[in-house]
C-alpha cells in the first residue's frame, strides 16, 4: 500500500523542516510512504527547504487557498496511485505522531474517513489565540449544520443508483 502525507504550506520556512522530520517514515502495511507539500504561494524558502527534507512540492504560484491545496493533494494523491491520504498543516499546530492511530480504522475496513479534533485537549501549542478561537465558532457552525442535514436526511425521500459499493448500503 501506498500513504501520501500532504501538507498546505504558505510562508512555513520556520516550520517546514522540522514538520517532515516528524512525519512518518515506515509504518506496518505500508510499501511506501511519500511526503507532498502543497505551495500556496509561498514567498519564502518553503518550497526549497520542503525539497531539500525529502518532499515533492506542487506549486499554485499564487495563493489559492486551504480549499485549493486540497484539491491539488487529492490530484496528486490519484494521480501516483495513493491508497490512503493524509493532510497535517505545515505549521507544527498538529502532532505527526498520531497519524499511526489515525489510520489504523481505514486499515481496518471500520472507516472510510478518519478526522481528528485538535482542540479536545483545549488550545494547540504554537496556535494564536484568534485562530483558535475562530476555528472553534467555525467548528460550532459546522457541527449545526451536520446535526440540521441529519435531521433533513431522515425525513426525506432518498434515491440510490445501483452501483453503490455494498458496505454503504
């Protein structure tokens, strides 16, 4: 099996090295591992430094935003035959070492998608108060918008073409 461990960067020269020193590099079940940074424009040393750490850059020349890096992930992760994608911000705010357990379901077969809550543990390490504070309103909102599609979703007339894999029925 195939990982790609994606990462959207724009100006991280500070963190970049360090961020993929911590990523990891042999995991059970994996034949290889590939490390790809997503330059959204970056004006610094971040594409140079992510090259010289072992990582492939695509490059938007301009900054396009998280939504755009990834796609770009996503292209790339399809386009060199990944089996299981990964994204962890550039910037440190994430912990490397969790990635193992993160995709122990989707080894499984328990899960399709795995995300993580950075937050449960309250405010990230290195992460400025108003980000955090803006990410947990926008975590708020989308948690109220799920629970209001769940309840849409459940009282609705649902159709299915016939080519759905069978574990989603």
């Amino acid at each position: 099996m195939k990982l790609i461990i994606y990462l959207p960067a724009l100006n991280e020269e500070k963190n970049i090295k360090d961020v993929i020193s911590k990523l990891p590099n042999g995991l059970k079940g994996f034949e290889l591992i590939q490390y790809l940074v997503v330059d959204d424009g970056s004006v610094d040393k971040t594409v140079q430094i992510a090259e010289g750490a072992g990582a492939k850059v695509v490059s938007h020349g301009r900054n396009r935003g998280v939504g755009a890096a990834f796609h770009s992930a996503v292209k790339f992760a399809l386009e060199n035959g990944a089996d299981i994608l990964v994204g962890i911000d550039a910037d440190g705010q994430f912990d490397p070492s969790e990635i193992p357990a993160l995709i122990q379901p989707i080894l499984e077969n328990k899960a399709d998608m795995v995300v993580s809550n950075r937050f449960e543990s309250g405010m990230p390490l290195h992460m400025p108060y108003l980000k955090y504070w803006g990410n947990k309103k926008m975590a708020q909102l989308e948690e109220e918008i799920i629970s209001w599609i769940r309840e849409f979703l459940g009282s609705t007339l649902k159709i299915h073409q016939k080519n759905i894999p069978e574990k989603d029925i």
